[in-house]
C-alpha cells in the first residue's frame, strides 16, 4: 500500500461531509476486509452504488463509519461517494 502524501495540515483541516467529524487514513486492516468483502458481493456508496474496485487507500471518519476513497493522492470528499463501512465491517 502506498503512503499517503498529503501536507501535516491537510487531516487538521478537513472534515467528513456526512458526520462533521475529523478524518484519518483507513487503517490497512480496514482495507483489507472490505477486499474480501467485495469478492462476496460489490460494495456500495452512500447512494447504494456498486463500487467496481475496493479502495485500496482512503480516509475514515472520526465514527468509524464513513471511508472516503483516496485515487492517485485525491481523497473523494463527496458525501454520496463515501462508503458505509459500517455495512460490511463489524467491529
């Protein structure tokens, strides 16, 4: 998996567009459970979607429950684009 390069400042200043919250890379494990849960069946976004790769990077709201995915160091911070992990991820 490849780093995040975003600026020291840049996870201080945005937010997640559905909760308020802060926002934090996905952990890897976060990841790799959606992986395996996209070869079950596809994921989803916000707008019941069918997502044709899982992220392979991407920021998670504070909650837990929104992953926002990352594509050539460019977050998604649209707020219909954002997966409900909480959906395919038990904690």
């Amino acid at each position: 998996m490849e780093e995040l390069k975003f600026p020291n400042w840049f996870l201080g200043v945005i937010r997640c567009p559905n909760s308020g919250g802060k926002l934090s890379p996905a952990n890897p494990v976060i990841l790799h459970e959606l992986s395996k849960r996209h070869l079950d069946a596809p994921l989803t976004n916000k707008l019941g979607r069918t997502i044709s790769a899982p992220p392979t990077q991407g920021l998670v709201s504070e909650d837990g429950r929104w992953l926002y995915p990352i594509e050539n160091n460019i977050p998604c911070l649209l707020p219909d684009e954002a997966i409900e992990i909480t959906k395919f991820i038990r904690a």
